[in-house]
C-alpha cells in the first residue's frame, strides 16, 4: 500500500470516528459520575489547586488534560463549563487512541492490519459510547494502548529513545489511575509468556534440526531476539524508570505542590483492592462484560445490541496469532501473539474482580479490536473473490454503524442500551428545565432560594445543573432541616419528602421527575412563585389558546 493512500484512509477513518463522537455530544444528560469529575475541574479551573484524593475520583490527568480545553473555549469558572466542553477532553483522547493503533505499531503490523484497527476502534459502538464519557475511561485506554506497544518496542530495540517513550507512556497511564498496574502487570505477563513460547519452539526446532542446519548462519535482515540485547538494556530500562516515577510524581503531587499526594497514590491501591472485592451493588458476575458484549435484548420491542462479529473475528485474531507464532522467523512477528494474549488476560483479570461498570471493560475492549483487525485482514486474504469481500466488509459496517446509532442517538440513556449504567434519567431534564422556567419569572432570577434534601446518591448529578444558581443549599437528610421555609424551591427524594408534615408541604405544589430509573425527586414549588409561573405562561400565549 502506497503511503499516500494509507494516509488519506487514515484521514478518512479519522473523520468518521470524530464525526460519530462529536455528534449531538450533549445529547445525553450528564452521569452522576461525570458531574463528580466536573466538579474537581471545577476547582481546578477557577482555584488553580488540585489536592489528589486517594479514596474518590482516581489519578489527576483527566482534570489537567481537560485544562487547555476549558481555556480554548474562554471558559473560566465552574459555572461557565458546558457538558460539550468537557466530553470534548474524552473524545480527543479517543482519537489518539485510533492514531495509536494505526502508527505506534510501527512494522509490527501490516498496514491493512493497522487501518482495519484503527477502523474497528473508531466504529465500535461501546467505545465510542464512552468516548463521549466524561470519565478516566478513554485517557486510560489511550494510555495503556500506547504503553503496551511502548513496551514490546522496548523489548524488540531497548535503546534510550524507547525507554524514554515507555516510562512517559507508564507514567501518564499510571497517573490516570492507580488500578492501571492491572495492565502494567498484564503487559508484563504477556511479553515474558510470548518469550517463553518462542523459546520453547526454538528449542523444538533446533531438536529436530541436523548439525548442519543449528550451525546454518543466519540472514542478516532477520531481526536479533531481544535476549541478545539484556546486558545493554539496564540502562535504559532505569531511564523508563526514572520517567515513570517523575512523570507520576509530578502529576499526583499537582506539580510539585502537594508531595504526598504521590505516596497517597500507593496507599490508595489497599482501598481500590477492598473495594474491588467487596463491589456491593456493583458486584457482577464472572461473564458480565460479555454479557454484555454478546447479546443483549432490552424490553419487548427494543432491538438487539451485539458485539458478536467483533469477539468472532477477534477469536479467529487469536487462532491466527499464534499460529503465526508457531512459524514466525523474526521476534517482531510474535506482536501479533503478544497482543492475543494481552487481550486474553486483561480480559480475565477484570471479569475476575467483582466490582464491575460497563466503561472498564474499554481497556480490554481495544486489545480484542485490534486483533479482531489482524483476524479480518487475515479473512480477506484468504478470500479470492473481490465481490465477496465488498459485500462481507460492507454488512460488517453496516451492521456497527446501526449498533452505533441505537447506542449514542436513540437509546442513549435507556435501560435498553447494555452500556447504559446508573445513567441519569432523561426525565430529570424535565426537571432542569422546570427549575429553568420558574427561575425567569421569579424576582430573584438565578439566586432564587433552592434547598436540596437528598443523600449524596440520589442528589448527583443535580450540583451541576445547578451550578449557576446563587443560593443553593444541600443536605443529606430531612432532620437537618427545621423549616423548608423560606426557600421558594425545594427539591427532596421520594424518601426524605414523606418525613416533612402535610402542613408544611401544604404551602408548596409538589412535582415528581425521576432521577434514575429507581430514584424519584421531588419539586415542591413555593404555591405563589407556581401561580406567577401559570399567569406568565397563559400571558405567554395566544389569545385563542387562552384559558
């Protein structure tokens, strides 16, 4: 393939996977834990200060990375930040992940290989989904995908250059969340049980070789097996070392100003690792992620979200890996293999641990595309008839871009959709606009008296739509609050509203909005500011359709 044409295909992959990211970007209500990550910019943006917390929110880089964003868009302070802004931080990083597959790999892959990967990442409805996510997701996957390439680099040609690119590739992974030790440690399993694979079937063939054939020199372009390089590769391996722990140190410690925040990092693992297992109500099966991957059929009626021709092509991927393994002559062409089994074990490490959400099964996701890439270069190779081939790649598009139009357009954030998970409810902007409305005829406008009563669980993601409110107070239960009076608006869950006495609520016109699909909130609107809110809207209206 000529680099001009591998160039404009690229380009063209990368327009697509933009343009189905960026589409309607604000279309979906914000997650509670996107506006929990919202917040933490927030303070971040307008105080310049960032105090790394080891038991909430993970590793800092989403919040500086989304920085130059916030700027760009003349945004300086909490209240002026827009969901579109933000989940531009994750899209971007999405993208660099599809410019990973297809250039960091360099000749370890062919360049078909790398454009059907890079096409499969950009087309693939989970990832895209959460790449519209504000959320350590997408920067992780970005960051591991580049550390394990990185790595096998490394291995294959361990000189300065690439120790440098693998400690910064560590470091950032590392400093996006402290869990990522799971694919520093998976990529390590990988590389040293390809090793062991190729060493056995060396030795298998030099057994079965005569004198004349283990003696035979071999071509000078083949490439030397990365043990010849172990005494010069120290050196470089410190170099990678030093970068990881600066790069990690400087990030959690906010560039220097807080140290321990680095050291708390550490620490944080015991508390991840508790969590982790003991999950509570994210506790899941062992085959949750692909359950979810697999079949998924919502309500009657609803269509059905599968990811099967992806994990069939991305088993075919493996077969064919390591079967290029068995018959390799050069140790880069075991990149293949090393990426099969990186996929098989980071898949198995997550699906071991209890705790599970649908977005951190992304990590492992990329790996099974990319080899689901090297599977479907592979088919197409061996297919003769070019008609079949058009016609196989093109269901095959067809089939992910209606999985992509049902995932981000239509069930966005329906229970229907299997990555939907503890999504806020559509309803709720009924609620937004409500509080919207009554604002604008009220004589206070925006500082408008609203008290929250609700535990933190059933009150995110309501902080950031209020975020420019004036007078906005929270707590957590009703015992905290002796008089609703004198907030003009008040908003309680279902459970704390029942505790306040019928003479109190008396002077309010109560609403009901769902929050999640389990959680209710209630508006109780003061009944003169809902009066003044009826008049203007029948004063709003034509004669006619007047009362």
């Amino acid at each position: 393939m000529k680099k001009k044409t591998f160039t404009f295909l690229l380009l063209l992959i990368l327009v697509i996977g933009l343009f189905v990211r960026l589409y309607r970007l604000d279309l979906r209500p914000m997650h509670h834990d996107e506006a929990n990550q919202a917040y933490k910019f927030g303070e971040l943006l307008e105080q310049g200060e960032y105090r790394y917390d080891p038991a909430e929110h993970h590793g800092p880089t989403l919040y500086y990375f989304s920085l130059p964003f916030a700027w760009l868009s003349g945004q300086k302070t909490y209240a002026e930040l827009n969901e579109i802004t933000l989940r531009l931080v994750t899209v971007f990083f999405g993208l660099v992940m599809i410019l990973m597959a297809a250039l960091a790999a360099g000749h370890y892959l062919k360049n078909s290989e790398k454009l059907w990967a890079a096409l499969f990442l950009a087309a693939s409805a989970p990832v895209t989904y959460f790449n519209r996510f504000y959320i350590q997701e997408s920067l992780l996957a970005a960051f591991a995908l580049a550390f394990v390439i990185c790595l096998w680099r490394f291995w294959q040609k361990p000189d300065y250059r690439e120790g440098a690119w693998l400690g910064l590739t560590a470091g950032l992974l590392y400093a996006t969340k402290e869990t990522s030790i799971i694919v520093l440690a998976a990529s390590l399993l990988a590389l040293v049980g390809v090793w062991l694979l190729t060493r056995w079937k060396d030795r298998a063939e030099q057994n079965q070789e005569d004198e004349k054939n283990r003696k035979k020199v071999k071509p000078e372009s083949e490439e030397k097996t990365p043990g010849n390089s172990t005494e010069r590769a120290w050196k470089p391996l410190l170099l990678a070392t030093f970068i990881f722990l600066t790069v990690s140190f400087v990030f959690y410690s906010s560039f220097f100003k807080y140290p321990q925040g680095f050291l708390d990092s550490f620490k944080a693992l015991a508390g991840y690792s508790q969590k982790g297992l003991e999950a509570g109500w994210h506790q899941h099966p062992f085959w949750y992620y692909f359950g979810l991957l697999f079949y998924h059929h919502g309500a009657p009626g609803s269509p059905v979200f599968t990811e099967i021709p992806f994990l069939a092509l991305a088993l075919f991927g493996m077969v064919v890996s390591f079967m290029e393994l068995s018959k390799s002559r050069k140790s880069s062409e075991n990149f293949r293999a090393y990426l099969a089994a990186l996929a098989v074990i980071t898949a198995l490490v997550y699906s071991a641990i209890p705790y599970k959400t649908p977005w951190n099964m992304l990590t492992f996701w990329v790996f099974f595309l990319i080899v689901a890439a090297i599977g479907f270069d592979y088919l197409l190779r061996l297919i003769k008839i070019r008609q079949s081939k058009i016609l196989l790649t093109g269901i095959l598009l067809i089939w992910t871009g209606w999985q992509i139009y049902l995932v981000n357009y239509y069930f966005y954030a329906y229970p229907d959709n299997p990555y939907v998970y503890a999504q806020t409810s559509p309803d709720f902007m009924r609620l937004v606009n409500r509080l919207n409305d009554l604002s604008q005829v009220d004589s206070e406008g925006k500082n408008v008296l609203i008290r929250v009563i609700a535990p933190p669980e059933e009150t995110w993601p309501l902080p950031w739509y209020l975020r420019r409110y004036g007078q906005v107070g929270y707590w957590t239960a009703s015992e905290q609050v002796e008089t609703l009076k004198p907030a003009r608006l008040v908003i309680m869950s279902a459970a704390e509203a029942v505790k306040r006495q019928e003479k109190e609520l008396a002077g309010y016109v109560a609403q009901y909005y769902s929050l999640r699909p389990d959680i209710v909130l209630v508006l109780l609107v003061d009944e003169e500011l809902w009066q003044t809110y009826l008049l203007k809207k029948v004063e709003g209206l034509p004669r006619r359709q007047r009362p």
